[in-house]
C-alpha cells in the first residue's frame, strides 16, 4: 500500500540512500502515501541530486522552470510503477517488499 511504500522510503531515505531519497520526494510532490509538500519535496530531490542522482536533478530542472513559467518543459502525466522510482527491477525482500539497496 502507498502509506507502507511512503514509511519504508522515508526510513531508507534517513538513512541516506540515494535511491530511497529521490523516491520520498516523489512521494511527498505527487502525495503518494503521505500529504502533497512541495517545500519536503524538494529537499529531498536536492539531496539525491547531490549524490549525483540524474532523475533528482531533473525533477529540480522542471520544478523550478514550472514555478518560472516556462511552458516548454515535458512533464509525464503518468505515475510512474514503484520499481521505477526504485531505480529498475528491485528485488523482493521479506514479505514481497523491496529492498533500496
């Protein structure tokens, strides 16, 4: 369930995977599993795009050409599938959940 995928994300991502934190800013900019926060969002894609994650960096570049206007800026209108956001296949740990590293 989306709240579950939210707490393990948030868990994974405090203790500073890179994965796991590009994963809890889409989480919290989409509102999947917790309440929409932009502000939250944002600085977890800062920190994922710190450790060099390419997917955070651009989440950022659209973020911040969205709140300048620019309307050129492509933006998927579909969610993308947990894996996804996990950085490919994932692998299932203990009771079907995947793990982040």
């Amino acid at each position: 369930d989306e709240n579950e995928a939210y707490e393990w994300a948030k868990r994974a991502a405090e203790s500073g995977l890179v994965k796991a934190e590009y994963a809890l800013g889409y989480f919290t900019e989409m509102g999947i599993g917790c309440r929409r926060d932009p502000l939250e969002a944002n600085m977890w894609y800062v920190r994922a795009a710190d450790q060099g994650d390419d997917r955070a960096k651009q989440r950022l570049a659209i973020i911040r050409a969205a709140a300048s206007g620019d309307s050129c800026v492509p933006m998927s209108k579909e969610r993308p599938k947990s894996k996804e956001l996990l950085g490919g296949g994932g692998k299932e740990g203990k009771g079907g959940r995947f793990k982040l590293w």
